[in-house]
C-alpha cells in the first residue's frame, strides 16, 4: 500500500493506493475551522488501524507546495516521522510537477497553474521561458498576475473549482479541475522512482520570494 498526503488543498486529505488505484480517501479537516495540527495524528491511527498500515505501507508520497505554510510544515513532518520511524521512503513531489505532466510541451507558455490552498491561500504558477520552468506567485487581493507573462494565458490549471468572485480577471478563460489523487495515481510510476531525498523542502511563499 501507499500512503499519500495531500497537504495543500483547501481540506487536506490522506489517500490509500493499491494496485494503481485510490482504494480510500479521507479529509483529515472536516471544516475550515479545525487544525492540521490537532486532527493528522487521530485521523492517521484511524486509518492505520483499518488497513493495518503497520505492516502493509510500503512507500509514502506528499505534494510539497506551494501551500498554505501551516499545513505543509505540520503535514510533511509527520510524514518525517512516519518515514524515519517505520524505515519507508518519503517522496515529494511539488504541484507544479504533478501539473506539468498534464500539459503538452506546445502548451506550457500559454497554460497557468492555480493551486488553492487552506487558509483561502491561492498561488499562481506562470512558465518562465528562460528558465524553462514554473514561477510561482502568491495571489494578494484580486492583482491580475496574468499580466507577469510574457504570452497570452488561454488556459488554467487548478485542483480546486475557481472562485470567479474573487478572482475575476480568470472568468473568461478555459479551466480544467484536476485533483492531485488523479494527478498521483496517473504519474505513480514516474514518482516512485524519483531518487532517495534526503531533504523534503516545502515550498513557501511570502512576499512572493519562494523561502528556504
């Protein structure tokens, strides 16, 4: 079995795989009100106890951000203590790169990324031609970060439905809800192999400069 930790989206979640598949899901927030902090560990042991994770985990995966800075640092360090204390390899994989799987090459200077998070935290993850990669920006009152690409945006990429209220220079532009349990389970192979990392580095925004 493999465990996966989405600890970005607005209620995070844990999810099972087996046989290529999500066999269970569950949100280890039932609310916007209640704490990463106070609900991963009960909502864990439930979960370990039903499936007898003590003995049939095998590997364990997180999305590493850009999120909400709480929930990745409570999320990926129990998954730390997890992996450290039953010896299982934790692999982490950013949004960015369970997206980038979803777009063709042709399409990436034209394709934006919207991550939703907790805390109604939103990021938007723009490609950068000279870097040939994603830059990610914290979304701050209703600023058009469109604007920061060099090419016409045609397309959105999101994990959760966008709130055109508050995001409204989005509303004319095509977008496609993609959850990260599909985007994981589609590329589980290309995750698993990703090499021993001996670090997990969350990727905090503030100020729109990625911390270290």
């Amino acid at each position: 079995m493999i465990l996966f930790l989405d600890t970005v989206s607005s209620l995070p979640e844990f999810s099972i795989i087996e046989d290529n598949k999500i066999i269970y899901s569950e949100k280890i927030l039932k609310n916007f009100e209640e704490k990463m902090s106070d609900c991963i560990i009960p909502c864990y042991i439930g979960l370990e106890k039903k499936y007898t994770l003590d003995s049939n985990l095998k590997s364990i995966i997180v999305n590493t951000g850009p999120g909400s800075y709480t929930a990745l640092r409570v999320g990926i360090a129990f998954l730390l203590g997890l992996s450290f204390s039953r010896n299982i390899f934790l692999k982490g994989v950013s949004c960015t790169d369970l997206f980038k799987h979803q777009i063709k090459s042709q399409d990436v200077i034209s394709t934006a990324i919207l991550i939703n998070s907790s805390n109604n935290q939103k990021f938007i993850c723009i490609y950068n031609e000279i870097k040939k990669d994603y830059n990610v920006h914290k979304i701050e009152k209703n600023i058009n970060f469109l604007s920061l690409s060099k090419n016409p945006i045609k397309k959105i990429l999101t994990n959760e439905n966008i709130n055109f209220k508050d995001l409204t220079y989005l509303k004319n532009i095509n977008n496609n809800k993609i959850d990260f349990n599909y985007l994981v389970v589609k590329n589980l192979i290309k995750i698993l192999n990703i090499p021993k990392q001996n670090i997990i580095e969350p990727i905090y925004i503030s100020n729109n400069k990625i911390l270290n």
